[in-house]
C-alpha cells in the first residue's frame, strides 16, 4: 500500500464521512422508531429515504474498507469476549447456584 503524503487525514477525513453517515441512518431510525406502536407504519412510509441513507453509508463504509490497510482482524469487544471464548455448560450453572444462595 502507497504511503499517504497527507500522514493519514484521508483515512480521518474517510472515517468521518462514514461515521456522520452512520450517525445519521441511527438519527432516522430512532426518530421514525420513537412511541412503539406507530413505528412500523412510519418505518414503512420512509423506505426510501431510509435506503438512500443507507447507501450513501454503505458507500462511505466501502470507500473506508478499499483504503485500509491489510491488517490481522479481531472481533468486536462488545461481541466476543476473548478472555471467554469457550462457554461451559456445567460453570454456568455452578455460577448460576452460588448466586442463588
């Protein structure tokens, strides 16, 4: 991969645009979600300006993705734990007595 002569302000400027991108589709979502019971009725007659939202972040996110370098990948904390990738049955429910008692 190239040197970037601009010592890495693409990669914020393109990590920016995907984040504003993002923040926005998150924006609608919540304000056309608010109040439950109405929410699936106004979801539905937004489609398409919740599909536009989402391609202009799918293709911030692309551009993000061709520009990066190629680097080992590594789950997401909040996803995998990986001190605890093995899960046991049996400790869960010892775990699971000792807070009963």
């Amino acid at each position: 991969m190239p040197v970037d002569p601009n010592g890495g302000r693409d990669d914020l400027r393109r990590l920016a645009v995907w984040l504003s991108r993002r923040r926005e589709v998150d924006e609608a979502v919540a304000q056309l979600t608010h109040y439950g019971p109405a929410a699936s009725s106004r979801v539905h007659s937004h489609l398409e300006a919740l599909g536009a939202l989402l391609a202009l972040e799918a293709e911030a996110f692309s551009s993000l993705r061709r520009a990066a370098p190629e680097v080992p990948q590594l789950p997401l904390p909040s996803i995998v734990d990986e001190e605890h990738t093995v899960f046991s049955f049996a400790a869960g429910l010892e775990r699971r007595a000792r807070q009963s008692t």
